[in-house]
C-alpha cells in the first residue's frame, strides 16, 4: 500500500518517462534456488503500476543475475540502467531493496548523484524516495552506513574467529 506522501512525490514530468525495474541476485545458486527472491523483485512492477506508469513504460533490466553487486564493473545492467537515468529517460528506479542496485558506496552514491541531477525518483519495497529531498537523501545515507557497518563487522568477527 502506497501512502499519500509517496504518490505525492509522484509527478507528470515522472510518469512521462520511463520506470526501471533492476532485478538481480549475487550468485547462480541463488538464482536456481532462491526464487521468492526473484519473484518479489518482479512483483515490483505492480508497485510502479500503482505509482501511475503504464505496464508498457516499465522496462525490466534482469541480465546482471548471477552477478555480485559488489562492483559495477561486468554487470552490464547496472551501467545499462546509469545510462538511461543520465540521458534523462527514466522517471523512477524500482529495486527489491537499495542495496540490490549498488553493493559498493562509490557506485550507490554515483547512481544517488545522477538520479537527484536528473530528477529521478527511487523506490525499494521500503518506499518511495527523492534524491533532490535532504530528508529522503538521509534516509538512504542511513540505511547505505548501516548496511556497510554491518558488513565490516561481520569481517572483523571472522577475522577473530580464524
């Protein structure tokens, strides 16, 4: 369910290009055995259809599965999905979750950075959010710190158990 402040953020100029779907998981394996995952991704079309785009103006980029997100270098899709968003075509980017498009902050930020200069809206199973809005920025900033404190953490703990 989409709340009013979220189709609020939700313009003319936004609707009149096009939604990107980027779907992708880091492994094969997860591809083969892990498909709630990729049907939630799918699912997301619904939520742009609900934000206002037509089925025919989503466009669903899923060739970077089987690929980590730890890099955009060989995930063809990503810098796909950058392109479009930089040339100014995309009016949203649809993602399961925000670290499902950039595994690496130097990438997130890059793609953070051009959706706010392009007016770009991006949206996760989370929300709705709007790169240009300090608060929605902070949002993401939080989450992207969070995530990659967690992950640190993690390695140091490894590191002490080996």
């Amino acid at each position: 369910m989409l709340t009013d402040t979220a189709s609020s953020k939700v313009t003319a100029a936004h609707l009149a290009r096009t939604a990107l779907l980027y779907v992708r998981q880091s492994s094969l394996k997860q591809v083969l055995h892990n498909t709630e995952s990729a049907i939630r991704q799918y699912d997301l079309r619904g939520k742009a259809i609900a934000l206002g785009w037509a089925a025919d103006q989503i466009t669903v980029i899923d060739i970077d599965q089987g690929h980590s997100g730890a890099s955009a270098a060989g995930r063809e899709g990503f810098q796909q999905m950058v392109a479009e968003v930089s040339l100014g075509r995309a009016g949203i980017v649809l993602g399961l979750e925000c670290s499902r498009l950039a595994r690496n902050n130097a990438d997130w930020h890059q793609l953070l950075e051009i959706c706010a200069m392009t007016g770009t809206l991006i949206c996760d199973e989370d929300g709705l959010y709007d790169p240009r809005a300090f608060n929605d920025r902070l949002v993401r900033h939080e989450v992207l710190r969070d995530r990659t404190e967690v992950k640190d953490h993690r390695r140091r703990a490894i590191a002490v158990v080996r």
